[in-house]
C-alpha cells in the first residue's frame, strides 16, 4: 500500500499517453506531444492482423495455464506423498528450472529440439524433424518451455499450502478411505482455494503475457510471424521503435481483458459461495 | 517505523500532482556551452572479448590526455543488447549522458529523429582524415545531407565455400548468382547431409545482395520521404532468386525458413552446409567448428559473371551526444577513436575491418583472410534506407515476414512484396 | 497405527517416489544441458553429433565470464537487490494480507484487484513513467532505483498470496488466543506469523527469483554508473546479435543459478516443517 503510487502512477500515465501523440521525440522533447483521442486504438482495432493475434494469445494463453495447474498440483500432491530425498530432488530440479532466466531456458530448449544439433529428435526417432516450423508445433514447444519454467510456482506454493493444513484434517479423511482424487476433490481442493485462486490468477496473467519464449523460441513470432502473440506484437510494433502511445494502447486493451477475465472468475468464486 | 511510509506516499503523492498534467518530457536541448576542461564521458560497446579493445582506447586516451591536460575520461563498456535502453535514457537523461558514444550505424537515423546527436557537418569537413573514408560508411553517418558522426568500423559479408567439398565434388567456387544456384543444388543432390548453401528466412542482411545485386532497391528517395521499391520488377527478381534456394533441393523449407544469419553460419560451421552467406565477424565462429582448415571465402558474385554482389554495410560509428557540454573536445576525442592509427590498431586487436579505403588495403596486405571482405567493399556496398522508420520495418520482420510467406508458399512473390511494400510505406509514413 | 498403515501403502509410495525421481530427471535435464554446454568448448555447443557428455571440458566459456569489468560488484548488487527486496516484501505483505484477511473494510476488494492491474500490462509500457520517477526522485543509476519498483511489483503478488495463508488459519484459533490473554501483536509475531511461514518462504521465493533475473529495470534505470550494474548484465553481454556467444551465455546462466538454489536449500527445511510444530505449542 505503502508503495501504491509506484504502481498505480506509472497505469495512469499509460492510460493517459494511449491518446496522444508519444514518440521517443516527444519524450526527449523534440516535438509537442499532441492529443490524438481514439486514434491510436483506431489504428489498432483497423488491423486485421491484431485480431488475429489475439485470438491465437488467448487460447495460447488458456492451454499454458490449465497445462501449468495441471502439473503443478498433480507434482504437488506427489510431493506430499514421497520422502524427502525423491522430494528434495524434484524439489531442486523445478527450482532450477524456475530459476533459469527465461532467455537461457528458451535457447536451451530450442537446442534440445534443434533439428539438426539436438539430442532429443535423436533420443526419438525423428531424423530431421523441425519443431518450429509448423503453427501449432512450434506453439507446442513453447508451451512446453512455458510449462517448464512455470509449473514449480504452482507446485511450491501449492505445496506450501498443503502443508498448512491440518495433517489430522488429512489422517480423517484416508482413514474414511477416501482415494487420493477424492480427497483432493472434497478436503484438500476447497481448503486450498484462496491459493488457488491467487495462483490461478498470477498465471493468466504471465501466460497472457508471455514475451521471451515466443520471441526467442520462434525467432521473433514464427514463420511469417504465424506464432505472434500479444505481447510480442506490442514490442514489435511499438516499443522496439519508441512509438509508445501504440505501445500504451495494447497494453490498455490487454489490461482490460485481463481485467474482464479476472472479475469474471471472481464473480464465478462468488456465486459458488467462496467470498474474497 | 511508520511515519517513513507515510512520508514516502505523501512525496509519491506530491509527484504525481506536480506531474499528473501530462506524461512527461525532457529538455534536451543542447547545452550552448562549451567547457575546455573537465571530465569527458565515453560509451564503447562491450565485446565477448574485451581486453584488446580496451588497451586500444587506453592507448588513444592516453594520446588524448597529453593533449589536454585538464581533461579527465571516463570509458564504460555497455552490453549490446542494453543500448536502446541506455541511449534512449541518456537523451532523456542528460545528467546521466555522455558525450561521446558508439552505435551500430542502422540506428543513426533513429538517434538523429529522436534529437540526441549533434551535427557535425562542419567538424568532418574540416577533418583531413575523412577524406578517405569510403562512401557507404559516410552514408551511414549521413541523414539528410547532414554528418552525425564518424565511422568507427564496418562489417561485411561474403561466400565461405568449403574446399573439401568442393574438391570432391569437382566444383569451382560460383561466378554469378545463377551457377551458385545450381552448384547449391549439385552438392546437395551428392550429399543430401549438407546444405548447397545455407540460407535464412530471417537473414535479412544476407538476402539483400540478392535484390541489389538484380538491380532493386528497398526503398527510393531521399532524406524525409521515402517510398517502399521491394516490389518492384527487379527487387521481385531478387526475390525470387533467394527464395529459390529454399526447397528440397537445397535447403528445406521446414529447417531453413526460420533460420537467421547466425544459424546459418552455424551451419556452415558445423560442417551441415558446403557454403553460407557469413560476416569477416563469423571468422572466430568457423575456425572454432568442424569446417577449420577446409574453407576458403570469395566475395558473393553478382548476376554478370566476375562481378561482385553488392553487400549489406554494418558496423559502429561514434558520435557526440547533442547534450555534451565539451562540444570540442568530445569531437577531438571522437576523431581521435575513429581515427586511421586508432582503426588500425582496433582491426589488430579485434579483427574489426576499418572504414578508411587505404588503411584498409594496408590490413588486407597483412592478414590474407580478410582479402574477399575488402573486395566486396572496394566493388560498393549499399546501406538501409536512412529513416527512423527503418527502426519500425526492422522489429516490426517486414522482410523476414515477405520471405517467409514466399518460402513457405503461403503467398507468391508478388503478393509478398505487395504486402511488404504497403507495410514499409506505412512505416515511412508515420515517421515523417 | 501409522506404522501398520505405512506397511500397507508401501508399494503405492514406491511407485509414487520413482515417478517423482523420474520427472525430477525429465524437468533437470534441460538444465544439465545449459551445464554441459557451458562446459564444452567452442564449436562443440552446436554439433551435428550432439553427446550428452563431453571429452574435453573445458572452463574457457566461464573464464569470459569471470574475466568481465567488475564482475564481483554485479554479483554483490544483486545480492544486495535481492535480498532488501525479499526482507521488505515479505515484512509488508505479511501485515498487509492479515490486514485485508482480518478486518472488513470498504473498497476491500477494489483494492485487492488495484494490486493486480499494474501487473497486466506490458512492463516495457511502465518503464518509461517509472524512468521519470525515478529521475525525479534522483534515483537513477542507484540500487534504490531497482529495489523500489521490485518491492512494488512482487507486494501484489505476496499479498494476495498470504492472504490465501492467513485465510487457512482458523479464526478460533485467534479467538483461543485472545482468551488465553494475548495481545494483539503478540498474535501477529508469536502464532500466525510461524503458522503462514510456509506461504512466506513461498512468496520469498518468487520474489528472489523475479529480481534476480531481472533485465528491464537494470537496463533502463542503471544508465551511466556501471558499478551499480547487476549480474544479469553481465549475461547480456555474450547476446551479440551477429555472433552470440553460446558457451558465454550458458556459464554466465549457470553461475545465476546457483545463488537461487542455495537460497532455496536454506529456505526449504521452513517450507517442508514450517507448520508441524507451530500447531502443537
């Protein structure tokens, strides 16, 4: 709270300079910057190449998150279940894999699939196979890179949260005999909500943002940027060449959306009976 | 414990009033003044290898320092990757600016639109060196007809060949473009485990001779106004030219399309290709894979046989920052680093080819191997269009894009360049 | 009891810890890889004859990384970064979220989404107001410049993350404590901070890592003084765009690395047994 105006001082100026004229000559203060009302979203909605990029960013954006939650709270619940030296291994290879700046996790990937460099084409028999060139290939490997790297979040904070509830709670329910899915389903799941719900969260919005994987794993957006998502297409249009009112306007629009997406969900929670 | 919080909200408070009228903007005039002492900043780009580099610059500062002996500077090495960050924040910045810096000559004139180097028409004029230097390389400190700086070193493409291959295979290195079609395609029918040549989708720089040297262009006119020529009859020759090697007769579409410069020199390193398109930069690269010892380099041959495709013109320029406060002395130390002695000494110590024709000649004389680079140099080389806008066409894959669609056979050759043509003028367009 | 039902689900847990050993290998073997390639020298990394070991080991790739300007002073930054960013976030967040779990107050959960918004949109789009706050602030090229936005974006997440934690305690669990006479600040310090430990080593976590590996703050606020730099550029410098330098690039990561898994190791024992003896005082 304490550091709220860092946070919302930086949204305000992004609303306000999504309706002006705001290029890196007005930010050095070359030119005036001047006030251009919807123009810049007028542009924006006017290319038929946005529309196409959004759809393929939100249901890219849907599998990378079920896929990541999926693992996650499976390899979570297996954490419970193991000793700790199974535990403290898978613990430090997601940690590692967590830790890994995105850049040089992408470019590892991208070596381990390498048609002609890589060892797992070898390991399965794909000759010269090329992951990136296909459309949905190559989102298939950058969705398993997005995976890799995201997944231990959710399984450490999943984890932690299993921890936090009552082992008698747990003993009660295995000794009624629940099954493993049971118990997740009716003890564990509802007890666990409010983590899920922030997790659940936290991972559409940086799946719905996703940048480095797809920039350097599909070099820049694939094959006649058939693998563009959102953000990228927001570094390509604006930011790499300092049109940041164009940049700003993506951004609002992105900021909406996940918005919608998050009071949606909420409201959702709610009906349900769990309250914020 | 709890007033600093408070007291920080009330300062951020306070901020954001003072400032919420408008997003902001800096001053960055330039200063009017001209100190003749004090401290002078520097910003070289950072290489994998530095130490050379730096004991050059230290020998020059030393030189520079005789000179003036009021005068201190300071050097800092920057990441290549961090300088759009950085440059940008130093206009904005000017506390934090230097006075002198080094850039990769495709973003002199975004720098220029952006208002951040000073003009120094008269200074470079008045430079006897500068006479020698060879015309792309003023080109590329030119924008509209004014100088913003000096080269400080160029990098150039030619055809490494691999002579193993070649000698098996009973070839000669190609003389146009047309029979390195066809010798690409002979090799790869021999040994279908190589590449002919490798070639990228994304490698724009390698694909350009191939429209230049067809008689295209990337975009006609001058200064402000530029108009997109990537359709035109004889770029789309070009076009189709590259875009040809794609193919299972050469280099497959499913590997090669989203191939960039360095893949492909990868490639070629790795001994998965019998020729590449690669910079007298990816020497170190080749020498330190399998194709050591059993390549030879010759300048990438044009349409008529015997002449030579004009190449792309990369490399670094320095300049002054508009914002300096030491406006001559930043220039003497600007010629001072681009200067020919200190150029010579740099292509001893990092192998980075000089701007300067004659000491160029001089450095093809001592090391053998760049003697195809400075070729392809002395036939004339060709520069991207000289607009901020080229910034845009560059991040935004406007040609990657138009070579991938034809690779990939999404679109034909007309249909792409149309597509790209209308892209490139939009981009013109909007930057004015 | 515990000991007849261990006997019975003995092969269940077996199986269990083999398939947890064998994604532990699936999920490490990328990282063994950026490992061996920072091992094997130059023209090794991209061969057409890809081994998972090597014959030659060579430390050249982090002799270039070592060998860099000031390399000690980025490592000791970003410690330095860090770790002000860990202790202040999770301090912060702790009494924030037992703030908005515990007491009802208007906006409450406007609030709790304002916390997000900031995180929604692209981050490059927020560098530029920032850059000008925090040149107003005369900020720039200090750490203070890369410690205040970090604590500013990972508090969101570690207070709505605690607020999970808090939320799982049980209320009569603070009742019962106030009738055993506790005050207030008592229950805070002494019973519900041991008890959300687990979740504050979680948060702990994230935000170290998301500082640590931070490129865009480093790169547009730390303009001019190197020696504020952090580590992550000194990894920047081997992504030349013509000639990247592989080798460079997997030593300076593997070097990045290990910091976080020592932090981890230190931290984990707290998240494995954070809760167990907590509930029993």
């Amino acid at each position: 709270m304490v550091l709220g105006g860092l946070l919302v001082y930086p949204v305000y100026q992004l609303g306000l300079i999504s309706f002006l004229e705001y290029t890196q000559a007005q930010v050095s203060g070359g030119e005036p910057a001047t006030f251009q009302g919807f123009g810049n979203y007028a542009e924006l909605f006017g290319d038929g190449e946005f529309w196409r990029v959004l759809l393929a960013t939100v249901v890219f954006a849907a599998a990378c998150v079920v896929s990541t939650l999926a693992v996650g709270c499976a390899l979570a619940v297996l954490l419970t279940r193991v000793r700790a030296v199974p535990r403290l291994a898978l613990m430090l290879a997601a940690l590692g894999a967590w830790a890994t700046p995105a850049v040089t996790g992408s470019t590892v990937w991208l070596l381990l699939f390498d048609p002609d460099f890589g060892p797992v084409n070898r390991m399965l028999g794909l000759g010269d196979h090329s992951w990136t060139y296909g459309r949905y290939s190559a989102f298939l490997l950058v969705l398993l890179e997005v995976v890799w790297c995201s997944f231990p979040f959710v399984m450490v904070t999943v984890y932690a949260g299993i921890r936090a509830v009552p082992a008698e709670v747990l003993e009660a329910a295995a000794l009624d005999g629940a099954s493993q899915w049971r118990i997740w389903r009716s003890v564990l799941a509802p007890m666990l909500r409010p983590i899920l719900v922030v997790v659940t969260i936290q991972s559409v919005i940086w799946d719905f943002k996703v940048f480095t994987q797809i920039y350097v794993m599909t070099g820049g957006g694939g094959i006649a940027g058939q693998n563009l998502v959102l953000n990228v297409y927001a570094y390509q249009k604006a930011f790499a060449s300092s049109q940041y009112s164009l940049g700003s306007a993506i951004g609002v629009v992105m900021l909406l959306i996940l918005l919608a997406v998050t009071l949606v969900y909420l409201r959702l929670l709610r009906r349900q009976g769990e309250e914020l | 414990m709890k007033l600093a919080p408070r007291l920080a909200v009330l300062l951020a408070a306070a901020v954001v009033a003072a400032t919420a009228c408008a997003p902001q903007t800096s001053d960055n005039s330039s200063s009017g003044k001209d100190e003749k002492s004090g401290t002078l900043r520097v910003w070289l780009f950072q290489e994998v290898n530095n130490k050379p580099k730096e004991k050059v610059v230290d020998a020059v500062l030393a030189d520079f320092k005789k000179a003036h002996e009021d005068t201190k500077v300071t050097v800092e090495y920057i990441p290549v990757e961090t300088r759009a960050q950085r440059i940008k924040a130093a206009f904005n910045d000017p506390k934090s600016a230097p006075d002198v810096i080094e850039f990769g000559n495709t973003d002199t004139a975004g720098y220029v639109k952006d208002g951040g180097l000073a003009d120094l028409t008269e200074e470079f004029a008045a430079w006897d060196e500068a006479k020698d230097a060879d015309p792309t390389a003023r080109q590329s400190v030119t924008v509209d007809g004014k100088v913003y700086g000096a080269p400080y070193f160029v990098g150039v493409r030619a055809l490494y060949y691999r002579t193993d291959v070649f000698d098996e295979l009973g070839l000669k290195a190609p003389r146009t473009l047309d029979e390195l079609a066809a010798t690409a395609k002979q090799v790869h029918a021999a040994k279908p485990d190589l590449y002919g040549i490798a070639v990228g989708g994304a490698y724009t720089y390698g694909a350009m001779p191939f429209i230049w040297a067809n008689g295209g262009e990337l975009a006609t006119g001058k200064g402000g106004s530029y108009a997109s020529a990537i359709d035109s009859a004889a770029a789309r020759k070009g076009i189709e030219a590259y875009t040809s090697l794609f193919g299972d007769g050469n280099c497959p579409a499913a590997k090669c399309a989203g191939m960039g410069g360095n893949d492909t020199v990868t490639a070629f390193a790795s001994g998965k290709a019998a020729m590449a398109i690669g910079g007298d930069f990816s020497h170190q690269a080749v020498e330190a894979g399998k194709a050591k010892g059993k390549y030879a380099v010759v300048p990438l041959p044009g349409v008529k046989s015997g002449s030579i495709a004009p190449a792309f013109a990369g490399g670094n320029n320095v300049g002054v920052l508009k914002s300096t406060s030491h406006r001559t002395l930043a220039v003497d130390l600007m010629k001072r680093l681009a200067s020919k002695k200190a150029q010579g000494e740099l292509f001893d110590a990092m192998g980075f080819l000089p701007t300067f024709t004659d000491v160029r000649q001089q450095v093809a004389a001592k090391e053998p191997f760049v003697k195809p680079f400075v070729d392809t140099l002395a036939a004339g080389t060709k520069f991207v269009p000289a607009s901020p806008a080229w910034a845009t066409i560059d991040s935004s894959q406007v040609l990657p894009t138009m070579f991938q669609e034809v690779i990939s056979g999404k679109k034909d050759v007309g249909a792409a360049a149309g597509d790209a043509a209308r892209k490139m003028d939009d981009a013109f367009g909007s930057a004015g | 009891m515990n000991l007849l039902r261990a006997q019975v689900r003995r092969p269940w847990r077996l199986a269990a810890e083999a398939s947890a050993l064998l994604i532990a290998v699936v999920v490490a073997f990328p990282l063994y890889w950026m490992v061996l390639s920072a091992f094997k020298p130059a023209g090794e990394i991209e061969s057409t004859e890809p081994r998972p070991w090597t014959l030659t080991p060579s430390l050249d790739s982090f002799r270039r990384v070592f060998e860099q300007q000031e390399f000690g002073r980025y490592f000791l930054n970003s410690l330095i970064v860090a770790g002000s960013v860990v202790i202040a976030s999770a301090l912060i967040a702790f009494l924030a979220a037992t703030a908005v779990t515990r007491f009802r107050f208007r906006f409450r959960t406007t609030l709790l989404i304002m916390f997000l918004v900031a995180q929604m949109v692209p981050v490059e789009a927020l560098t530029i107001p920032l850059f000008f706050l925090m040149r107003d602030f005369g900020q720039l090229n200090t750490l203070g410049s890369l410690i205040l936005p970090h604590i500013a974006f990972s508090l969101p997440f570690a207070i709505w993350m605690l607020r999970g934690f808090v939320k799982a305690v049980p209320e009569a669990l603070e009742e019962a404590a106030y009738i055993d006479g506790a005050s207030r600040t008592r229950f805070l310090w002494q019973i519900l901070f041991p008890l959300v430990f687990p979740g504050l080593v979680a948060t702990s976590v994230f935000s170290f890592i998301s500082t640590w590996n931070d490129f865009l703050f480093a790169k547009s606020f730390i303009i001019s003084d190197t020696s504020q730099s952090t580590l992550p550029m000194a990894l920047l410098v081997f992504y030349k765009p013509d000639d990247p330098d592989w080798g460079g690039v997997m030593a300076a990561s593997t070097v990045m690395t290990i910091p976080v898994l020592v932090f981890f190791v230190l931290v984990q024992r707290r998240l494995v047994s954070g809760l167990g003896g907590a509930v029993k005082d």
